[in-house]
C-alpha cells in the first residue's frame, strides 16, 4: 500500500494539523541516547482520543504499517526501544493524552492517561496530601505511565509487595485493534457504574484467573497501547527524617539495609557510588567532582517517616529501634553531616527533574541495569570496576520486599567526543555480555540487549512469547523487532 494511501487515510482520522512528516520532526524520533542504528518514522501522529486510537491500530491492520507508541512530550529517550524497526513505521505519540482523571484519597489510587508527567502529577497529589511512588528523580517530562509499564524501581521498596507495583489497572487496545480492561477494571459494568458502587479500579489482578496486564508490562508497547491506568499512591507523610551513612565498604552498608528493611523501617531506602549522589545534589559539573571527591565511596540513604498526629511518636521509635540495630552489628558507619544536607536529599526524593541528573556530568551517559539477588551484588560491581576506572555511577536499589536488587551502572560520557563514545560503546556491550554470563538478569532487555539476553533463554521461552504476540498482535503491527519480536 502507498504512503499516500496511508497519509490520506490518517487525514480523515486526525485531520492534517495533527499529523507530521516535517524532516525536523521525524528527526527527533530517528534516534536517542542509546547505540541503537538511526532509522527515521514516516510520520508522527498525536491522537486525543481513544476512538482515534483504536482506528489507527486497525488502520495498521489493514494498510501493513507498524506503530511506535511513545508518550512522553519531549527527550531525551533512551533506550532504543521507540526508534523504527522498518521503513513503513509511525511514530503514535500519546502526550497530548493528559488527563488527571480521577485522583481517590481514600483507596490511594490515581487515575492517569498516558500523557501526564511526573512534573505535572506530583504537585497535584501533594495538594492533596499524597505522593506518587516514583524511581530516583525521575524526569519532570517523563510519563508517570510509561514508567509504570517499563518496571522502573521505585525508591520505596516496602510498599512494593510485586513486580509490577506502582501499576494496577489499565484500559488497552491490543495489536488487532480490541479494547481490553485489565484487573477490576474489567468489570462487572463500565468505569463509571464502578465508580458511583464505591469500586475504585484497585485490584489488577484479573479478570478470572487471567492477568492480561503481566503481558503488557514490560512489553516495550509491543502487546498494546495502553490509554489509561490507575496507579498505587500514599499518604504524604507529616515529618520525614533523612539518614545519609558512609563507609568505604559496601558489604556492611548491605548488610545494614537488609536489615533496615527486613523491619520494614525506612520509607526510601538505597545505596549510590559517590559519583550518582553528586550528580543527583549538585547540577554544575566541576560541582559534582568537588561533592564526589568530599564524599566516601559508598553512602547509603534512607528515610523514616510519620504521619498525622502520631508522627512525632513514629519517628522516636524507629529511631530507637534503628540505633539497637547499628549497635546489635557493630557497625563502624557514620552519619553525614557535612557535605550533604536533609534537604539536598528530600529535594531529589520528593520532586522531579528538570535538569536529568543522568545528563549533568559530561552530557551523555550509558547505564546497564539488571536484576541480582543480595549475595552476587558485590562480585558483579568488581566486574564492572575493573574495566572502567572513571565516570562510573552505581545505583543498588531493593526491590520486591528486598528479595532481589535492582542494580544499575551509569557510564558518563561526553557524545560529541567520537573516541570516547566509541571507546564507551565497545565497553558498554562487552560488560553486558560478562554481567549476562556472570548471572545478572537483564529482565528489561532492551535495544542491542534483547538478542543475547534471549539467546539465553530456553527455546521454549521466545516460542512462548511469540505465541502471545501471536495472538494478541497477529499482524506484528505494534512496535516490531522489539524483544524477542523479530519484524
């Protein structure tokens, strides 16, 4: 089918303003920050409805073209995982989709489109007294959903008793054009007979023994285009005290938050290389080598939290039960109390970035991330270490109650300098492919990881997984060649 034909039939879907071949525009989404090959879109499409959705999918169907859902307003992107596959792919950018539309104080729950941002959301759930569970200052410009969806860490691991929290329900268009509702929000009755009987779209769980929404997290928008979803919140807390503790060891800073959170303690809790706090308190990069070289390697942060009238209460004794821990172990730790501040801290812990954090030291960066369990963490970081000496940012993060750890190496890099970005692009994948057969799982496989990470895997794992694409996406219409997907 001609491009015409395609360009004419999206006219009377979108009409012209909303759709764009201008060569600048189709440029941004050509490439991203990753090392994944360029390829430009043939279009970008900006629905404001569902109906403009579900028609475009269809279309798809019919007229043999893929479909790249993206919903953040603007970059940087980074994964390769929204760049073009084949030469007949548009680019469904889902921004203009920025309804708050529902925000529920009583069941904790927020109800989002995919559109609304992280620097959009915040402010309105702390008027109302609560907090969105976010990963480490995300973006302001970053979809709440998006991360939601892509299983980023949250920073409170207590309040993530699964693998896909924050996310709970969602309503979505599938590869072949139907509409789904996952979790309670399937029913019985529409959204809004749920909405006036009290329900409050809370359990994802469903409907029957079926979880569709284990299919789409995670799916990289291969699976379906997701056009709303509710989200877990909780309560602003009254008074939040910060705990920044250093040691040249990371083993007794592990140690120390496996027990913090086996008590369930702390609120945040997580463990950064000197590099990553600098980068995340400090914006001017002369600033950021100064606070790293003041700092000690390892720094491990928490936080305790109380609420309402009992807070101050709350706050006494779990600090009391904190100090029978550090002398219960011995710890020879110490408690920061000169180069970093309470409020430098909860400034990233509770507000989004303006300025990516990620970006602020030499203007681009590589991070490897995979999932490991507690006793490998300190062998995978030697591994790392030895092959890069400099610019490294470590981030371990627990995860699932502490029974694995989110572990996450950034590279920074200047990308205008071509000897340094080849040099990091050839580190980059061989550290990869050494995490991979050192035992890391690499459970978001993105770009230029996706083939060695299911090369892997049990032929029956890629076989299984292409039979539900199969059967939820039967035209491979939707975002192809991601994951074990080939186009």
């Amino acid at each position: 089918m001609s491009e015409t034909k395609i360009y004419l039939e999206l006219v009377k879907i979108y009409g012209s303003k909303n759709i764009s071949n201008d060569p600048n525009v189709l440029e941004k989404y050509s490439e991203d920050l990753s090392f994944f090959p360029k390829k430009e879109p043939k279009y970008v499409i900006w629905p404001r409805n569902r109906n403009q959705i579900q028609k475009t999918i269809k279309l798809a169907n019919s007229l043999n073209f893929s479909i790249i859902p993206v919903s953040s307003s603007s970059g940087p992107r980074h994964h390769g995982d929204t760049i073009p596959r084949n030469n007949k792919t548009i680019i469904l950018n889902l921004s203009k989709l920025k309804k708050i539309i529902n925000i529920d104080r009583k069941n904790r729950v927020v109800m989002i489109e995919p559109g609304v941002s992280f620097g959009e959301l915040i402010p309105q759930l702390y008027k109302r007294g609560l907090k969105i569970l976010t990963p480490l200052h995300p973006r302001a410009s970053k979809s709440v959903l998006t991360a939601a969806l892509e299983r980023e860490p949250i920073t409170i691991p207590r309040y993530m008793w699964d693998s896909s929290d924050p996310l709970l329900c969602t309503e979505v268009f599938f590869g072949n054009g139907e509409l789904f509702r996952t979790g309670a929000a399937a029913g019985p009755g529409s959204i809004k007979q749920q909405k006036k009987s009290g329900q409050a779209q809370v359990n994802p769980m469903g409907p029957t023994q079926f979880s569709p929404f284990r299919i789409i997290q995670g799916a990289q928008g291969s699976i379906g285009v997701v056009t709303w979803a509710t989200l877990k919140l909780e309560i602003l807390p009254s008074i939040q005290k910060v705990y920044h503790f250093q040691s040249k060891n990371i083993e007794e800073l592990l140690d120390f938050q496996y027990e913090l959170l086996k008590y369930r303690l702390c609120d945040e809790l997580f463990i950064l290389n000197n590099l990553n706090l600098a980068c995340l308190i400090r914006e001017d990069p002369s600033e950021i080598l100064t606070l790293t070289n003041s700092l000690a390697k390892w720094n491990l942060i928490f936080v305790i939290s109380g609420r309402d009238k009992l807070a101050s209460d709350k706050i006494a004794y779990l600090e009391g039960d904190i100090l029978d821990i550090i002398k219960e172990k011995k710890l020879k730790i110490s408690n920061n109390k000169t180069e970093t501040n309470e409020i430098d801290i909860l400034n990233f812990l509770n507000q989004a970035d303006i300025n990516p954090w990620r970006l602020r030291l030499n203007g681009g960066y590589q991070d490897i991330f995979f999932i490991s369990n507690y006793e490998k963490i300190s062998e995978l970081i030697t591994l790392v270490e030895k092959q890069i000496t400099k610019n490294l940012g470590i981030y371990i993060q627990p995860i699932n109650q502490g029974t694995s750890y989110h572990c996450e190496f950034n590279i920074y890099y200047n990308p205008n300098n071509k000897e340094e970005t080849l040099d990091v692009k050839e580190k980059f994948l061989r550290i990869s492919i050494d995490l991979m057969n050192s035992g890391a799982f690499f459970n978001r496989p993105y770009g230029l990881w996706a083939k060695d990470v299911y090369e892997r895997h049990e032929d029956s794992t890629q076989k299984a997984l292409k039979k539900v694409k199969k059967i939820f996406d039967p035209n491979n219409v939707l975002n192809p060649g991601v994951l074990c997907f080939d186009d």
